[in-house]
C-alpha cells in the first residue's frame, strides 16, 4: 500500500499528462490511478481537475525576547559549565550568573540577568544549538571500554547509593592530557567516599591495569576505616581480572556504572 506521500506525489506528476489527454486516455489514466492509489474515482477526478494549493507557512514577525546579549551570556554559562544540556543547566544557572559575576567574567544589567535567570530549559537548548553544532567542543575522552569481566561486574545506580557506613568509595582516572590524548601524559586515580567524602589521590605515569590495582591499594592501606565496596565506570583500567581479583581477595564489593 502507497503512503500517503507517494499518492499525493503521483497524482501531482500525472496531473498535467491527464489534462492534456483525450477522453479515452483520461479513463486508462483514472483506471490506472484508482488501482494503484485506492482513492475513490471521484475523489481521483476532483483532486486532478481542481489541484490543492499548498499552504504557505509565513514566517512569525516579532520582537526577539532574548538578544545578542542574552544569548552571549548563555554562551558564556554554558561553557564553564563544560557544556552541560538545558535541564542541568537551568537549575543550576544562578549559581553560576553569581559566580562570574563575583570573579569579573560576567557584567549583565537588570532585564538581561533577568531573561537568563527565567530561561527555560527547552528555550536554553534552543539558543544553543547552533553552538553546539559549530563551535562547541566537547571534552576528551580518554576512557575505552573493557568488556572483559563486564558481565560478572554488577552494575551500580544513583539510587543503590544507600550506605551511610564510611567505606564505599567512587573511582574515576583522570588524564592530563592537555588539547591532544597522543603520546604519554600522567594520570590522576581519585577515590571519593560516596556517605563522608573522603577523598583520596594516587599519580600515575601510565593506566594500566596493575598500575591501578597497585595505587588503589595504596589507598586502602592509608584509609582511616576499611574500604568495604569499589564503584568504577566501563574503562578497561578498572574493568579487567586484575582488580577484580584484588576486590574479592580483599573483601571489597566491586560495581560498575552504566556504560
């Protein structure tokens, strides 16, 4: 069965064959309409002899509410905020006006911080969608994926984030990579306690899986309480047999986040 797209498509293209032809080759082309289309013969004359004129959409005239100078700052925002989407911006859009404005990077006047504080989420991603697009960069990655183990590593969500015992602790390797992730560069393994906050910081030259495991134990063994459970995104520095064994050796419940 033809779409309605395609029917209206091939009655427009056989529109000016059918006013041109005779009576008998009017028929063969209805005959032949009406069979690939369904229509109604009637309907298929009517729609030939009497072609639909396409609505125009005009384009809405108007005051723009937010200016230049509410969408630069919206720039600005959404930059130090490392490109974060509308509906993590939005709540989260005073408290960065404030501070650069407390720091000298932002000089807004009344109706412009007025607009920016009041924006909606959808209006704020719609504003930045050309930058997005054309000059927002997003941050290197530097993690890969490990799929070894992957599946015998239980996932972890924000809402399994009960405990409120000391010990369970957020891992995440960050890499001091500068503009380039090419050649060797340093990394910094940070473990936070996810119930005090405890935070804790090992460098290291390279991320290897033994490279890790050896700074996480470093960690361990310097901790004022036991470190009961380890939480990890997907990269292969965490998710490998060498960390895993050391968490079951060591008694330390060991998850994962999404991917």
């Amino acid at each position: 069965m033809m779409s309605y797209r395609s029917r209206q498509e091939l009655l427009n293209t056989v529109r000016a064959r059918y006013v041109r032809a005779t009576r008998r080759e009017k028929k063969a082309i209805l005959d032949e309409l009406v069979a690939n289309t369904g229509y109604h013969r009637k309907y298929v004359i009517d729609v030939l002899g009497h072609p639909r004129e396409v609505p125009v959409r005009r384009k809405r005239l108007g005051k723009r509410r937010y200016t230049l100078p509410v969408q630069t700052a919206l720039v600005s925002v959404w930059r130090v905020s490392n490109g974060i989407c509308g509906k993590r911006l939005v709540p989260c859009m005073e408290m960065f006006v404030s501070a650069l404005e407390r720091h000298g990077e932002l000089a807004l006047d009344a109706d412009t911080r007025r607009l920016l504080l009041s924006m909606s989420a959808a209006t704020a991603d719609r504003l930045l969608h050309h930058e997005r697009q054309n000059g927002g960069r997003r941050g290197l990655g530097t993690t890969k994926p490990g799929t070894l183990l992957k599946h015998s590593i239980p996932i972890r969500t924000f809402a399994d984030w009960g405990d409120k015992r000391p010990g369970c602790f957020g891992a995440d390797l960050v890499g001091h990579c500068g503009n380039s992730t090419r050649g060797d560069y340093l990394h910094t393994l940070m473990l936070v306690d996810v119930a005090t906050g405890w935070t804790e910081f090992e460098a290291l030259e390279h991320r290897s899986q033994e490279a890790v495991t050896a700074a996480i134990d470093r960690i361990r063994q310097r901790l004022p309480y036991p470190m009961l459970g380890l939480d990890s995104d997907n990269g292969s520095e965490f998710i490998n047999a060498t960390l895993a064994r050391y968490c079951i050796q060591h008694h330390i419940t060991f998850t994962r986040s999404r991917p």
